[in-house]
C-alpha cells in the first residue's frame, strides 16, 4: 500500500508515521526545505510511541520518500492533504491531486475549517479525514462527505477509529467542542477569574479523566444512576436558562489578551522545552492507552482489535514456538533506566499466553472454566533491555503431563542474544473447584506433542537452577 | 477528625467515603429513610477503587454514623452540605449548620450552582467547596468564597487536590466548560449531526485522551510546537470570529429532544446496568490514575504526594520489616479472576526499593550513580489473591555483602499466611559504567546490620528452591 502525504508539518508528519510504521510505502510532497527534517522529527516521536501501546510487533515499516506532488500521488491508494488552512490554496493543491492520484485512490484533507462542499466546489474529488494530534497515538478521524467504501476499512487497518459525520457542518464535531472550551477559557482569563494553569487543572483533575474514557452522554447516564438519562436531563437541563457560560458573546482577540495567555502558559510550562512535554504527552497517552486496552474500553478497544490484527510470530529457526514479538514500552522502564524486572515476568506470562493458545488453551477453552495456575518461576536477568527494543521469547517445553506443564522461556535481544530466561511450572486447574484436574484431551495431546518434539533438545542453559547458585 | 456530611446521594456519599476511607470519623445526616443503603452503596465502589491507586494502605477507616443534623454537626472538623440545588433549602439547612458546628468547623456547600456570596446572603458561614464524579477518586476540588486558613490543607490529606477560583462566578470553572459543551452537544443532536454514541466517541477517541493529562492551554502550548503559544493563538485565534458553535444561541429544551437523548443514550450504553457502567468507569479511572502517577504528571502527581505523606509500614512481631502493605489493586486480576503472576514480582520488586531505602540506597543514592540490579528471581504462589485484598510483605536478607544482596520476601493475606515468596538476588552496580561496584560504606554497613540480625533466623521454606522441585 502507499500513501502519498501533501503537506508535511506536525499533522502531515504524524499521518506518514501512522502509515509507515504500519507497513505502508509513504511519499512525502512539501517544498519547504525544512519538510523532511520535520517530517523526520514526528517520525522519532512516532516511533518512540505508537509500538509501545501494542504487545505484539507492527509489521516492517515501508519505504519513506520526498518527492513532487505529482511523484508522489503516482500510485498511491491515500492521498492526505495537509496543507496550510486556505480554501485558494487547497484549491490549487487538491486539483493537481487530482489529475495526478488514480482514479482508486481515496483523496482525504486534514482541514478542520473547511467543509467537504467547500473542498469540492471547483470540482476536484476529495473527502474530509480530520484527525487529531499527535495523529501517530490518537486514534479519532472524522470523516465528512462522499466517503468511498472502503476508506474507513484502510484507516482501521492502520489502527484509526473512524467517525462518519451524519451532515457536513463548520468544523465536523469534536472542534466545535474545542472552540467552545476555548472562548469560554478566554473570557475566564480575561476576567481574571482563573490563569491558564489553574483552567487546565480544573480540566485535567475532574473531567478530563472521565472524557478520556465515557465522554459526555455515557458520563452522564451513569451520574444519573438509577434513574436513567431523563432524569438526569430534568435536573441539568434548566441550567440552558442560566447564564452560565459567556458563549452567547465573544471576546474581543486583543494583543493584550495574547499576551496574557501567552505569559501564564509560560509561567505554567515554560520550565519544559516543547520537546520534554510531548514526550511527556506521549509517555502519558501510552500509560492511559495502555490501561484502556485492559478493560477493551474506549480508545482502549481500538488498539485492542488493531493488535489482534497483527500477525502472530511464527516458528524460529531452531524450531522452538515463538511466543512473542514486540517492542518494549516506556511504561516499563524504571529508576535504573532499564526495563522493569517485574515486566521480564509479564513478557514471560504473555508468552505462556501464547503457548497456551497454541496447545488449544485459549480464551474460549478458559470460558468453559479450565485454565493454567502458575506455581513457580524462576527468572535470570543476564542482560539490560531498554524502551523500544524489539525483543522476541522463543518457548520450550521441558515437561508436558495431562496435569502439568513446565516451560523454558528466552527473552532475546534484536541480535539474537539471550537477554533474560524464565522457567516456569503450571498446573491445571478446573476453575470452579480452583484445583489441579487434568486437561481437555486435546490440548494434553497438543501439549504433549510439544513435549515429544523438544524432549531431544539440549537441556537450557540456567533450568533448574536455583537463587544465588554459583557460576 | 471528624466530617459531617449534610445531604446523602451520590455526592455526599463520595463526600463521606473520601474521609471515612482516610481515618476520619463521618456522621451522614439525611432525613431520605434510603440515605443509608445510598451511601453504603456508594462506599462499596469507593472500597473497591480508592486503595487501589495507592501502593501503601490507606489508614484504618474512621467510624460511620447517621444521625439527625445537629448531632452529626458537634464537633465536626469539617461540615459539606450536599443537600438539593435549591436556595432556600440550602439557606435553612446553612443556618442550622451555624447554629451547630464550632466556630473551628470548616463549612462548605457542594453547590454547582450558587455563588458563595447567595449562600452566605443571610448572614449564614459557608464557602463552596465543589467536587466532581466520582467524588471518591476525581481530586478535583473548587474552592470559592472565603476559604479558612487550612482549609486546603485539610482536603489534600484525604487525598483531593484544591483549587481556590479567585473571584466568584455562576457555576465556577469546570461547569461552565461541561455547560457549554453540553449546550454544543445538544444542538448536535437536535440537528442530526451526531447521535449520542457518536459525540462521546468525538471525545474519548481524541481530546478526551489529552485532557486527562495536560488540560487545554498545555496541550495547545505542545500543538504551537518551537514557535510556542503566541504563533499557536495566531493561528487559532481567528476562529473566534467564524461560526464555530452554535453557542450564541440556546436549543429549546423540549420533551422531544429528552427524549431524542435519552432514546439514544439507551441504544449506546442500555446494554449494561448503571453498576456495570459504574464499575467500568472506576476500574478505567484507577487505571489512568495509575499511569499518570508513573510520571508523576496530573492528577497522578497528587496520588503520589498524597501516597508520600501515607504513612510507612513498621517492623513486624517477628521483627522481620515489613516492606509492602497495601491493597490489591483490581488493574492487577486477570482472566483466572485473581492476581496476575506477574504482579507477585511488581510487589517483590516495590519491597526491595523500599528495603533498599531502609539500609540508605534511596532516591538519592541513586541520583548519585549507585544503585541494585536484579540479577535472579525466584517466586512460589501458594495461595491466591484476590483485588481488594490487603498484602503484607516481610523481608528477610539472607546475604547481604558490599557487591551482594539476597532477599526473601514472603507476601502474606490479612490473616498472616504465607500467599507467595519471592527470593531475590541483586549485584550493586555503579549506573555509570553498569558493572558490579562496591556499595557506599553506610549503606554496606546497614545491609549488614540487617544481615547479622536475621542470620540467626531459621531459613525460608522454600529459600534455594528450584522450579520444578519436588516436595
């Protein structure tokens, strides 16, 4: 698949890196000589990021190339304009897209201010595919217009979740939201009823924390409780009669307003270079996208279904299963500047995850109330991994009984080395009684195939070893 | 300390289990024959998800009373008035409030809509002191009027992080951004552009995600990248003047847009029960909370400071130190509806850094370069446990030299059983070049007075145990 990206910038840039660190071809037209420096600066964060949401590996990155417009519309399946927020300019841009894209390429514009009907009015073909920054980890594109069949499917397979707007209207939806907050913060700052800083508390210590999950209306039914949404509706709704907020007016956009802003945030964040508070930004949205995914909620349950997408590993070449293939999160960095000892456990738990689903254990067979407990493990750190290392866990079967199941897992490095082992023992369970019972025949046989075919391999070096052991 | 809470429901119950939950005393006065299963309910979600984003136990709860007004005002430390939004209730209840609690008591109302200014218009003592849904783990905490030295204070040791609005307003901050969003949201669905579901996915897939984290000015500061906030303004700026919202204007609150919105809040979330949607929403927001507190950012930097000031386990009558004591946080279950194997190791690896802390090898210490690797790892699970539960961790050193340390720690329930072990053994490095060093003299001479002292001690079951073993 190739993309072809008009425009580059911090928006331009983050729609390459979600295509690119998908697999996709990405072809970049910006005359700004600046273009691929920027460009390559996104990526960074991009690449810094989006893997460690996923616990399995994105699939190789395509081919990244600067090119003409007309070079880099050749063949493309998406074309995305980016371009700065004028209608003569997109005009100008949109039509050269369009005698240069095939006729089966979705042609899309980023803009927020403009309207499909507005795009389209001198003729060209275009959509709208607004997305939100950083474009690489937030997964909202709000579509509006014509959109082709099949447009919304190419966004998901590269981890978006797209929203079709009903009707073309100014500013689709979410930035209409945007500039509400926004006129109303400006009134609050200009009336010395709040600085910048104490706004953004106020946000991001009470709703906030529940938009990032519920938003407004599933907020709502719950603090409705029982009594459902008309009930909440009826206490909240006569508040439309009160003045409370100063939207019915709008501030006058002086310099000295600007100013005010533009001193408060400094005073607020200026200790923190743009740089530290994306990364601070991006650490963050990993942390809550990440928490998400546990529970399949919201944002959550986009990464969820875009992970289990991604293929699973394959067999390595000494034939052992292997049983995962990712890259390490920041998330599971600590004080030393390394990953975690905790999370060389919960790589090793989700590689017995994946063995388990191999030999038929799987989400399913544990729905029918049988599983595997874990008595015992035994890890070795024999070397440092840090955030956004690709590591790989190949599985081998040292014991496989009808009850039993005790497993040798190597945590490798990109050049292949050993970094970490884990031994571990399982028993079967039937969960209602929460004791050992044997397995269902055919995952005991899977198993036990397993255990036949590494039976003649070496004996890993460090099983059975024990805590503090010599050499 | 005690707190006297005027008003039960979903607010005042939120009210009493902050407290309660911290140590203090709470008196619920409430003439609703139905106060005290609400606010036993309320309890219930707070029990499940306040301990939970905290990795050391709260305090022992205080005790739960009901009573009439006057009684549950004597000798309150602090008096919230959670009673219906209506001002000649809120001015009989404020009197009798007065009339009471002592001078000392700190009186506030949880009003969202009336200006401290119209509570204390007939002479009454009261400042506002509004919080947000769920009150047991939003911090949030506008503070209006008047505010009493200390005040403040008093709210940050249960855990709420205050905010003084510097001049009074209808509906403070945070309700006027909710209100005008809520106003946008209506007309969007009056106007078929968006449906419920549709809104709420606008919100929690983009911005939402944002301002859980960094607010509105923050994240605009990061969107104007080097040109910072000024170039940013500059560029949004004109959109005050274009037609963004319909916020000019005020949708007729008729019966058939309730019931547009509640028909659709039905088709969007009908599918699970307020609890269900409750539990969802507390188990996301213990999750986001718990992110954040890794990078100290938000809302997670007022858990953390609040879980400092929490107060350190002691030795334990075995005279072995206890080195973790908290509760099971529900993030930390996983499909076999217990505690996640790899979570044993998250609480083995917290009991290390805090013994390393009790022999001097803190934050500090590695601040200046030194530090522990973890070089082998091995866990027994003995018994389940479940979310919810508290864990004691004990710890034993079994050898302890100026390059070696080797730990055993026991994870015991609240009856004492032994739930898990976990040996551990660790090379003091220099982080410089990461290789084995010798530890500072004091803290070599701490770990070997602990060394001493448990070396007459009889050995772990289970110490030099290795997976697989029998017996």
């Amino acid at each position: 698949m190739k993309a072809a990206i008009i425009g580059g910038g911090v928006i331009g840039g983050g729609w390459a890196a979600r295509f690119l660190l998908n697999g996709w071809d990405v072809a970049v037209a910006d005359p700004d000589p600046e273009a691929e420096r920027k460009i390559n600066e996104v990526l960074a964060g991009a690449r810094r990021s989006l893997p460690a949401v996923y616990d399995r590996a994105l699939p190789a990155e395509g081919t990244l190339s600067f090119c003409a417009l007309e070079d880099a519309c050749a063949g493309a399946d998406w074309v995305q304009e980016s371009v700065p927020e004028r209608l003569d300019i997109k005009h100008t841009v949109l039509d050269r897209v369009n005698a240069a894209a095939p006729d089966s390429a979705v042609i899309a514009s980023s803009t927020s201010g403009f309207k499909p009907s507005e795009l389209t009015a001198q003729g060209a073909r275009c959509i709208v595919a607004h997305p939100f920054n950083p474009v690489y980890l937030l997964p909202l594109i709000e579509l509006v217009g014509d959109v082709p069949a099949g447009a919304a499917d190419m966004l998901r397979s590269v981890g978006f979740s797209p929203l079709h707007v009903r009707k073309e209207i100014d500013a689709h939806i979410a930035d209409r939201f945007l500039e509400a907050v926004w006129r109303e913060a400006l009134w609050l700052v200009k009336d010395g009823i709040a600085t910048t800083e104490e706004i953004d508390e106020a946000i991001r210590m009470g709703f906030g924390l529940r938009w990032a999950q519920m938003g407004l209306f599933e907020t709502y039914r719950v603090a409705g409780g029982e009594a459902g949404m008309k009930h909440f509706m009826a206490q909240f709704g006569p508040a439309l009669q009160w003045p409370w907020t100063k939207l019915m007016d709008v501030p006058e956009f002086t310099d000295e307003l600007v100013d005010l802003i533009a001193g408060q945030s400094d005073a607020q964040s200026g200790h923190l270079s743009i740089r530290e508070l994306e990364r601070l930004r991006d650490d963050n949205l990993v942390g809550i996208l990440r928490s998400l995914k546990r529970t399949n909620a919201a944002a959550g349950g986009v990464i969820a279904a875009h992970e289990a997408s991604l293929p699973q590993p394959s067999a390595s070449p000494e034939a052992l299963p292997i049983t995962q293939d990712r890259v390490i999160p920041q998330t599971w960095t600590d004080y030393n500047g390394h990953m975690n000892e905790a999370h060389y456990l919960e790589l090793g738990a989700a590689a017995t995850d994946r063995f388990m689903e191999m030999i038929g254990a799987d989400a399913a067979y544990i729905a029918e109330g049988l599983s595997y407990f874990t008595t015992e493990n035994h890890l070795q750190y024999l070397d440092e991994m840090h955030a956004g290392d690709r590591v790989r866990v190949s599985t081998q079967v040292l014991e496989g009984g009808p009850k039993k199941m005790h497993l040798f897992h190597r945590m490798m490095n990109p050049a292949g080395e050993v970094a970490a082992t884990m031994e571990t023992f399982l028993l079967h369970v039937d969960l209602g009684t929460r004791r050992s019972a044997p397995a269902r025949a055919d995952v005991a046989e899977a198993l036990a195939a397993f255990g036949q075919a590494h039976a003649g391999m070496p004996r890993p070096e460090g099983a059975g070893r024990y805590v503090g052991q010599r050499g």
